[in-house]
C-alpha cells in the first residue's frame, strides 16, 4: 500500500512540473499602454478679458503633440474683438479686431491625475485694428483717415487646469496674460495689447497612443 501512494505521488508532481513548465514558456503577460504615452489632439477655447475697460471677446484653435503626458508642443491661432469708442460719435460703431498665430508650449504636472496643472505659453505675431460703421460720415473719408491696422509680437504666459475625461476628452479653464508691443491706431488711446484674459476650452484626440497587449507567445 505504501509503494502505490508514493508511485501515486511521483505521477502527481510529474503531471504538475509539466503543466507549469507550458504555462510560463508560451507565454509572457505585459501592457506596453503605461511605457509608450505620446498623443495629438486638436483643441478650441472660448476667451473673456479687457481692453481699455470694454469686454473683449476671442476664441483659439490649436493643434498639439503631447510627449508623455508632460509637455506639449503645437501651433495656436487666436482672433479677438472689442468694441471701443475711437471716435466720438454715437452714430459710429467701432470696433478693435485682430487676431495672432504662432507656438504653443505647455508642460504638464500631475499628468496622472484626474486633474492635471499646466503652464501654457504662446509665442507668436498677429494684427491689430478697428473698423467704423457709420452713416454721417464719407466712406472715403473714414478709409482714408480712421482705418488703421498694426503688427504686432505677442507673449502670453498662463496657467491653466486640465480635467482628464477620458483617455480621448479634456477639458481645460484657465487664465493668461497677454504682452504686446507698443503701438499707435490713428485716433485710439489704446498702445498696446496687454492684459488678462480667461479661457475654457476642450481638448479632441489621443492622448495615449499606447495599445493593450496582454500575452504575447514566444
């Protein structure tokens, strides 16, 4: 009896050593998804600020690379308008409009997390100028003498908040500061272009261009 349990025995860890042997050769298990992070996107943003105390009002389109979910690297383009008394009349319309395209930089903190930090910043060049729309003075006149357009570089510092939606979705609400050159519109009181604006905004695409893969054969 005794020799039957132990033929029995050796049967069993044979049978055991041979079905893990096949378990760990075949196969190996991995998520390359947290190794290779990189992602694009596309985004718009809705602006509020103001500008020699009237509102102003803008929106941006961006197209961005994202490495490793810790800095981006794009390209911004930004339009604005504000209403302005230029000239004193009631019967005319004025309104400042421009608008800037240029690179934007954003690194990223706590990329992990549903809500990240980051501190965007946009270098570019852009035009600034106004339009009249009025009936009681000469078309000519108003062309010839209170149109004018200026170049102008641009700096925009910020801070923004990213809300992690999804590994597709953002959404993004933040606050800059816009630094201009000096220039001088014919008639405006208005030298530059500085000042806050806030934002919110969302963000379109791969934020993670990792795959899930997880058993491979050897």
């Amino acid at each position: 009896m005794k020799n039957k349990n132990n033929v029995l025995l050796f049967f069993l860890l044979v049978f055991s050593f041979f079905s893990n042997a096949q378990d760990t050769t075949d196969y190996i298990e991995f998520n390359d998804r947290n190794n290779v992070v990189n992602g694009v996107y596309l985004g718009l943003s809705a602006i509020y600020g103001e500008l020699g105390g009237e509102p102003l009002y803008g929106g941006q389109f961006k197209i961005a690379y994202v490495a490793d979910q810790k800095f981006e690297v794009g390209i911004e383009i930004t339009g604005f308008q504000s209403d302005q008394q230029f000239i004193t009349s009631t019967t005319i319309e004025n309104k400042l409009i421009g608008g800037y395209i240029g690179t934007h930089l954003e690194p990223i903190l706590f990329s992990k997390r549903k809500v990240s930090l980051s501190f965007p910043l946009f270098i570019g060049l852009g035009a600034i100028g106004y339009t009249n729309n009025g009936d009681d003075f000469d078309d000519d006149f108003i062309e010839k003498e209170y149109e004018d357009v200026k170049a102008i570089f641009v700096l925009e510092p910020g801070v923004n908040a990213l809300f992690n939606i999804s590994r597709y979705l953002q959404l993004e609400a933040g606050i800059k500061y816009r630094i201009t050159n000096n220039f001088n519109l014919a008639t405006s009181p208005i030298k530059n272009f500085n000042g806050f604006s806030a934002g919110v905004g969302i963000k379109v695409g791969v934020f993670n261009m990792g795959r899930n893969r997880y058993k491979k054969k050897l």
